[in-house]
C-alpha cells in the first residue's frame, strides 16, 4: 500500500486493484 499526503488531514491510500480514496488521518505520519 502507498500513500500520498493530500492535506495535513486527509491522505490518499492507493491499492494495487482498488482506486484511491482519501481518508482521514489521527496520527503523525513519520516520512
């Protein structure tokens, strides 16, 4: 699973066989 950061609260989860979607995110990301 990959991510992008979209905004400092929502980020885009990109599945090999699904389309992306943005979900809201709690915790800090750690890059």
């Amino acid at each position: 699973m990959t991510y992008y950061q979209e905004t400092d609260s929502k980020m885009i989860f990109s599945f090999p066989h699904e389309p992306s979607y943005p979900v809201p995110i709690e915790p800090i990301i750690e890059t």
